[in-house]
C-alpha cells in the first residue's frame, strides 16, 4: 500500500478557485472540484471555503460516517496543521453571524451576501438590540429566570435604548 500524499498548508490555499476546489477536513485533504455540483448544501459553500481548513464548519453539519463515503474525494493529507490564519469567520470588511450553510439561515446574517432589502438601517438596528441585551439583560438572565420574572423597568429602558417603538401596552409600563 502506498504511502499518502503529504500536502502544504500553502499547496491546498492554491486550489481555491471556482474550478478548483480542495478543501481539508480533520486533517485530510479533499479535492472536491467534482463534487461540489452535487453538493447537497450547495456549491458556493464549497467555493467560498476552497483552500481553507474546514474542520469547525464541516462537523456540526454532517454526520461521522459521511468522510469515510467519501475517502475516493481524499487527495493526501495536511503536514503542517497549525490552525488557518483568518479562518471561516466573516467576509471581508463585514461579520457574520450563523452558518455559512446557504438557505439555512436568514441570508442577510452572513456579510458575503447583499440584499437591496436588507440596508445599513437594518444592520444598525441590529447592532443596537444586540448592544441593549448584551448590556441590560444578558448578566441577569439567570436571577430573572429563578425568579420567574424581569422588572417592568426593563420596557422603558428598551424605549430609551431605541430598541421599543414608542408605543407599547399600558400594562408593560
């Protein structure tokens, strides 16, 4: 039996075009170029992440036995397997949140895809509900758990935050 392909860091960064796909996955290297047609997430997953390690993405999407359907797919194996610089977090000069998956989450969470729908005003709004929970309800989620409820204060400050419109019920303070 034949000793398996050692492959650079940089070697599998080299096969990152739409044609030319290798990805590595727990070490492995993947050349999946042909089937990336198949896919059944997708294609352009496959192409935004050519040349990168694709460990952290890949596992909590696929189930443990699918590498080993695949092994005819498998080219050689990674020899210097630091960690990727940059790894497979936002796009440039945005940040994303979920998964990179498409179609499995609302598509505007990721900064590689635009929407004429989906503008800055949005984004700003979403920064600024995420900016109040983080500051005024994530340290206290807890004692508001046990104690079954949260104080009615929270509602006005949410208004103040300009997370609440400038109306709400009576009853919510």
């Amino acid at each position: 039996m034949a000793s398996e392909r050692e492959i650079s860091r940089a070697e599998v960064a080299r096969h990152s075009t739409d044609r030319d796909v290798w990805v590595v996955i727990d070490g492995g290297v993947y050349d999946m170029s042909e089937y990336a047609a198949v896919h059944p997430g997708g294609r352009s997953i496959l192409v935004r992440n050519a040349g990168k390690d694709c460990t952290a993405i890949f596992a909590p999407l696929h189930a443990p036995h699918i590498l080993a359907n695949h092994q005819d797919l498998r080219v050689g194996r990674l020899v210097d397997s630091a960690a990727d610089e940059g790894g497979n977090g936002a796009a440039a000069g945005g940040e994303s949140f979920g998964s990179e998956v498409e179609y499995s989450e609302p598509y505007w969470y990721n900064a590689a895809f635009r929407s004429p729908h989906y503008t800055e005003h949005h984004r700003a709004f979403r920064h600024t509900v995420r900016d109040f929970v983080q500051r005024e309800m994530a340290p206290f989620v807890r004692e508001w758990e046990e104690a079954g409820t949260y104080p009615a204060e929270l509602h006005r400050r949410a208004y103040l935050a300009g997370v609440y419109s400038p109306m709400w019920p009576r009853e919510h303070g």
